[in-house]
C-alpha cells in the first residue's frame, strides 16, 4: 500500500517537473543540489560525468569555445536570437573554475537593461522571455561566477521575473477588458 503510494506520488513529482520551464528547473534542481549533504553530491557527480560522458564527442568544439574569454567577447549583441542560444550553451558547457570566460558573461548579462533600452527589444515574447530566464537563472548559480556576481545576476532575474509577470498580468487584464467589453456590446 504504501510503495503503490509513493510511486503514485514519483509519478505525479515527475509529471510536475517535467511541465515546468527550463529556468524553473535548473532553479528546482540547484535547490535540491544544496539540500544533500557531500556524500549524496559526490554520487550524483559521478552519475552526471557518467551521463556527460555520453555526449562529450559532440560538444567537444562548443566547450573550447565556451571556456574561451576571447570568443565570449563575441557574444555581446543580444538583441539577436542566435547570440542568445549560444550564450546559453556558453553557461551550460562553462568550466566551473573559469573566472575569466565568467567575468566576460558576467559583462554582457549585466548590461542587458541598456540594449533592451537602446533597442527596443521586446521581452514578451515566450521565446526570448524564457530565454533571458534561463540565462539568468543559469548565471546566478553557476560556480564559475563569484558570490558578488551571482548576487547582482540573482538580483537581476528577480528583476526579470516581476517586469515580465507585471507584463503577463497587464496582458491578462487588457484580455478580460476586451471580453467584458464584448460581452456588453452584445446585450
């Protein structure tokens, strides 16, 4: 009975986890990360080398380019989609002692509010919404950052979340305006 139970409640856990968000995620599994003690840590190290080891042929080249600070300077017109993805597979694939490659992510991500300013890029979008989420959230706890970074890149994705969740609730009450206002037009 009680095995039935807990692998009703796994099933539901897994469901959940799978609906959410690639920010959201990362967000819950770094949280999990830091409620296992060392022993726990070293385990699951070795099974994600394990998993890692897997797909290390095919992201050989993009790694070197990842820890490279040269080839990150690159990378600084966010404002295209291109960029974006490749900052993404930046973080993912940056070594987790690379100060230097940080520091030249940590540059780009901070000065986002003022290409978003100087041109106009529109973050309601679902893609580049989700995008600049993960890319945030991704930041704030990768290893490669210092505590000072990941504070001011964590400061800037609760930024991020409430301008956009004030945007998807505008959204939403600009909706329901025009529904009630259709619903008045036909009585």
């Amino acid at each position: 009975m009680v095995e039935s139970r807990s692998s009703v409640q796994r099933e539901g856990v897994y469901r959940w986890f799978s609906s959410l968000t690639s920010a959201q995620r990362a967000e819950f599994l770094c949280g999990l990360l830091d409620l296992c003690v060392p022993i726990e840590l070293r385990f699951l190290g070795s099974c994600l080398e394990d998993l890692a080891r897997k797909d290390y042929h095919s992201l050989r080249d993009a790694e070197i380019r990842a820890n490279n600070p040269a080839d990150l300077s690159a990378l600084t017109n966010i404002t295209d989609e291109v960029v974006r993805s490749k900052l993404l597979v930046s973080l993912a694939l940056l070594g987790a002692d690379n100060r230097e490659a940080a520091g030249v992510l940590y540059r780009t991500l901070t000065h986002i509010d003022t290409v978003i300013n100087n041109y106009g890029l529109a973050l309601n979008d679902g893609r580049t919404e989700e995008q600049f989420l993960l890319l945030f959230t991704m930041a704030s706890h990768h290893p490669a950052f210092s505590f000072h970074q990941k504070q001011v890149l964590s400061r800037q994705l609760t930024q991020r979340t409430s301008v956009m969740s004030a945007g998807a609730v505008n959204k939403a009450n600009c909706m329901l305006v025009t529904v009630k206002a259709g619903s008045r037009s036909l009585r």
